[in-house]
C-alpha cells in the first residue's frame, strides 16, 4: 500500500493534470511513480522536465537507462530497476547488457568508465577526485557528458527515493535486485 495516495489524472489539480496527460500520452498509460509525485504539481513538473531534457541529451536513451538501472540496483529501488529494464529494452538494450548494467558492468570500455562514475557517485554521495573525472575524459567522454551524467545519476536518485520512501507498488514486470557492493 503507498504511503501517498496514487493521484487519477481524472482528479488531479489542473497543474498536475497537463502533466498526467503528457505522461499518458508517452507511455499509454500514466505509471504509479508520477501518480503518486502528483501529490506535488511542482515536484512532477521538476521530474517530468527532467526526464524530457535528458532525453534530448547527448548520451542518448540506452545509455540513459544503462545509468538508471545501476543506480537502481545501488540503491535497491524495485520500481526503477523494473522501469528502466523495461525502457532499457525498448532503447535496444539486451537483458544481458541491462543484466551488466544492474553491476555497474559493461562490454564497452567507454560505457563502463560511465557506469563505474555513476555507481561512485551514487555510493560516495558525490565524491569523486579529479582522476576519476580524468579517467572518463581519458575515454572520450566530454566535459558535458560528465554533468549530464551527474545530472542523470540525480534524477534517478530522486525518483529512486520517492519509490523507496513512499512505496510505490511496482507496474512494470519485476527485475531480481543484486547485491550491491
């Protein structure tokens, strides 16, 4: 049972609802996480947002989720591990590399140096050295790339604990957590 009401886009406040209705449009339906942050018109605009400019990013939609999916599993967030598995496969992802992912792994160096990032910063609470930064520029991941992942690894950190913090029930095919680290 979540701790918030899971708010019907028929009902919502006319804030939340121009969003609900995006969100509906996007994915065919409206997925419990943003039916329960539409308790909050400000905080749904905030993650919608988000969600929208990155997916105008320079990293591109499977890397994205590669992303989202380890900082799932680091985290231990049910609902976005299912979520992003399931966006991961529809980016062309396959479960073997969603599979890496849920570890922080993958067969690409470059995508690897990302995902090795993303896993510090969620386990170190953002702090990485200037090698680390280094290293991801000795891959040829640029300067932008570097926030954008930061920025990503945020995002999905807050989604991570409003799943988390207000029990969201899951409503995507569910993914077997990893032991973390």
């Amino acid at each position: 049972m979540p701790n918030v009401p899971l708010v019907a886009p028929e009902t919502a406040d006319d804030d939340a609802a121009v969003h609900l209705k995006q969100i509906d449009a996007a994915f065919g339906t409206v997925p419990a996480m943003f039916r329960a942050v539409a308790n909050s018109p400000a905080a749904l605009a905030s993650m919608w947002a988000a969600f929208g400019a990155f997916a105008e990013g320079t990293l591109g939609p499977a890397l994205g989720e590669q992303i989202a999916v380890a900082v799932a599993n680091q985290n231990s967030c049910d609902y976005c591990l299912a979520a992003h598995t399931a966006l991961g496969q529809k980016a062309g992802l396959s479960r073997e590399e969603l599979a890496d992912a849920q570890d922080g792994r993958s067969a690409d160096p470059g995508t690897q140096a990302l995902l090795t990032f993303a896993v510090k910063l969620v386990r170190d609470r953002g702090q990485v050295s200037t090698a680390d930064i280094d290293a991801l520029r000795q891959h040829g991941w640029s300067d932008g790339q570097i926030v954008e992942t930061i920025g990503q690894v945020a995002l999905n950190l807050f989604t991570n604990y409003v799943n988390i913090a207000l029990d969201v029930p899951v409503d995507f095919p569910r993914v077997p957590l990893r032991p973390a680290d």
